[in-house]
C-alpha cells in the first residue's frame, strides 16, 4: 500500500470517527438538555393549568357565596316557593356555567334544585352541614351515584372505563368542584343554605380554555380515568373514559406530582400529573398536562441533520485541502528518493575507478622493482656511471612507491567503507521507493 493511499486513509479514518463521536455526543447532550426544557415548559404548563383549576375553584366559591347573599332567593326560600325558586336557580346556574344549583332548608332537606328532580336530603353531606353552621366551603369531591342522581348528573358521568379496548371498570360516580354557603335573614337566623358545583365528567370547558391559553394537552383524571381531555386519538375523537398509564400511580397516591413519558391515544407525551385533593387532602384524581414527544424528538433530529450535513461538507473541505497536500509529500519524497539512488550510483562509480587505480599502483610498483632487478644485473656486469645514477633514481622511485602503496591501502580501506555507505543509500533508497509506491515499487 502507497503512502498516499496510506495518508489518506488515516486521515480520512480519522475524520469519519471524529465526525461520528462529536455526531453522538452531540445528539446524546441535545436529548439530556431538551429533555430538561421540556420537562420544565412541562412543570410551568402543568403548574399554569393547575392555576385554572384553581381559578375555576375560587369562582365557583364566589358564585356561591353571591348567591347566598342574593335578596331575591333569600325571599324566595322565606316564600317557600319551591316552583319559583327552581326557575331562579336554573337561570343562575345556565348563567354561571354551573352543572348544578340546590338550595336546602335549615334540617337540610332540599327546598329547590336548578336541574328539578324530586326533594331529598343533604343531611349527611358534610360540606352543607358546615354551610348550615355558618361557614363557606369549597372543594372537589367525589360525588357517588345518590347525589349525581338527585341533581339530574348521573348520565353525564356513567361511563365503561377502557384499558386499550377492553372495559376494565363502570364508573357511575363522577370528580367535581363544589361550594356551600350559609342562608341568612336579616336578623342572620339561618335560613338553609346553597350548594353548587361543576361535574367534571365529560364537562370540556376548563381543558378546552386551557389548552387552548398553555398549548400542549390537558386531561382531568377522576381517579386513574380519564373524564375530560383534549388529547386526540388516532381517529381524531377526545382521549375519554379511558385508563391513563399508571407510571405516577405511586407518587400520585403519596400526594407528590409525577414527571415523565405517557402514552396516550397511541401519541408519547412528556407529561406531568398532579394529584386533585379533596378538603382533607386524600388523593382524588389528577390534572394531567403533557406535551407531544414528537416537538422534542423532532428538533433533536433537525439539528442533528443539520450537524451532519455542515460534518459532511466540513469532511469534504478537509479531504480537498488533504489530498493535494498528502500528493504533494508523495513527490517529495519520490524526488528525495531518485536524488538519494543517484547518489549511490555515483559513489559506486567512484568505488570502481578507486579499485581500478588500486591495480595499476600495484602493476606500478611492481615493474619498478622489476627495473631495479635489471639496473642490479647491469651494475655487476661492468661498471658505467649511468647505471649509477639509474640505479639512484629507482631506488628513489622505489621510495616514492612505498609512500604510493600506504596511500594505496588508505584508499582502499576509505573504499570498503563506502562500499558499505552505497549499500545503505541503496536501502534507503528502495525504502523511500516502497513508501511511496507500494510494497512492489516503482
């Protein structure tokens, strides 16, 4: 494998996994952080319905209490004229969005109901005994059957609770908020008193307002059923008379509200219940505000693509500027390799003329002392005063030689090392080849 194939696969390996990490650390902080603020516009949801709620409460007290002062029904209950006193309660109650209206005498026993139906008694009801002792109560019940009846409200709150598509449960009780009030003359006898409400059971008013204020969805829970919500099903119909999941069952149960994922109607919500108390705060039912996961989940998507696709392009600039730069050290290196070859073949050369100089100092050396071997023969053959000065010149050629022959074995040591030093610039040389070209080179 090429050095620039090598290069660039390290450098685009490392892109790809830098380009994953930051992809997966960044969609993993985008989930914690927005599984943060979602759970917050969550609370400040849930806690803005709950203010509805309570809204809702305090007027249904105030109502109440106005129409306990009201001159017109106080001569009415003192009249005792029940006929008439039923028409001022419906007008009252039609007016004032309220589901029921009676009126009932100092025993207890009812004088007037604003939806008719026969007498009765409210002589076990709690909140209207303290109303008969002079004191203004409100609070949300659990109304039973008895009392859903008497006030013409048990079909709106009979309902078959479903758990998927099963019935699980027939609920003929229903959650509402109620108020009673003290009725009194002039001289402050008690004359009886009055006692309304809301039935919440399939009453879409308070959701509907607050929805449509707050965004998101809202859900009143009468016990672990749903009774009144704007959540859709699939089909478009009110999420009703449904169970809801029970994963703040426990928390809801200590009094405590509960944040988390909630399927309902086939959609995940991030929701969060809180617990409806009556006046002695045993757990009654929940407010239930959630908003879709999709609005979450969608914007981590969004800036996820987004991230990945800026990645990919910043990846490509990265590969465009790498890939010029990585060919350009090919070469460069490939040139350092041809100059460092080229070296070694000049030394080599240099090599070869040095041992060839070596053969002719020795041929040299011995034809001079083959010339002083003749002068030697000539000298003892007679005597001449050439030979003389002959034999003087070789015998100092001689010496020159001898001086010639330790330069000679320099040489050729220095040539043994460079023998040596062609043979690394060789092996660097097919190093650098192999690095640039490949295992099989050039």
């Amino acid at each position: 494998m090429s050095l620039r194939v090598r290069l660039l696969g390290t450098i685009v390996g490392a892109i790809i996994l830098f380009f994953i990490i930051s992809v997966v650390a960044a969609r993993l902080t985008l989930h914690k952080d927005l599984m943060e603020l979602g759970r917050t516009e969550v609370t400040n949801g849930s806690n803005a319905f709950s203010g509805y709620w309570d809204s809702r409460k305090d007027q249904i007290r105030l109502l109440i209490a106005q129409d306990a002062v009201s001159d017109a029904l106080r001569k009415t209950l003192q009249a005792h004229d029940s006929k008439a006193l039923q028409d001022q309660l419906s007008n009252i109650a039609r007016t004032s969005g309220l589901s029921f209206l009676t009126i009932v005498d100092a025993s207890g026993r009812v004088v007037a109901r604003a939806n008719g139906g026969d007498g009765g008694t409210f002589a076990s009801n709690k909140y209207v005994q303290r109303a008969l002792t002079g004191e203004t109560v409100s609070s949300a019940v659990v109304m039973p059957a008895r009392d859903l009846d008497g006030e013409g409200l048990l079909q709106q709150a009979q309902a078959d609770v479903k758990d998927g598509d099963k019935v699980v449960e027939h609920v003929d009780n229903g959650l509402a908020i109620v108020a009673a009030a003290p009725m009194s003359d002039a001289n402050e006898r008690t004359l009886g008193a009055i006692y309304g409400g809301v039935l919440m059971n399939h009453f879409y008013d308070l959701v509907d307002q607050s929805t449509h204020a707050l965004g998101g969805q809202t859900a009143v829970l009468d016990g672990d059923a749903v009774v009144a919500s704007t959540i859709s099903e699939p089909d478009g119909t009110r999420v009703i008379d449904t169970r809801a999941d029970r994963y703040g069952a426990q928390n809801l149960s200590a009094g405590k509200p509960w944040v988390g994922p909630d399927v309902e109607g086939g959609t995940e919500y991030l929701a969060r219940l809180d617990p409806i108390t009556d006046d002695q705060n045993n757990v009654i039912g929940a407010r239930w505000y959630g908003i879709p996961m999709t609005q979450i989940t969608s914007i981590i998507n969004h800036l996820t693509e987004t991230f990945m696709l800026w990645g990919f392009l910043a990846m490509v600039v990265a590969l465009l500027i790498a890939v010029p730069l990585v060919q350009r050290i090919s070469q460069r290196i490939a040139k350092r390799s041809e100059q460092v070859s080229a070296a070694a073949k000049e030394l080599g050369v240099t090599i070869v003329g040095g041992e060839v100089s070596g053969d002719h100092v020795a041929a040299t050396r011995a034809a001079v002392e083959r010339a002083g071997e003749l002068i030697s023969e000539m000298a003892s053959a007679g005597s001449n005063p050439k030979v003389a000065e002959l034999r003087a010149v070789n015998e100092e050629l001689q010496g020159d030689m001898i001086v010639i022959d330790t330069l000679s074995q320099e040489m050729s040591n220095r040539l043994q090392q460079a023998v040596a030093r062609v043979a690394e610039l060789n092996e660097v040389a097919h190093g650098l080849d192999q690095l640039v070209h490949g295992a099989a080179g050039k």
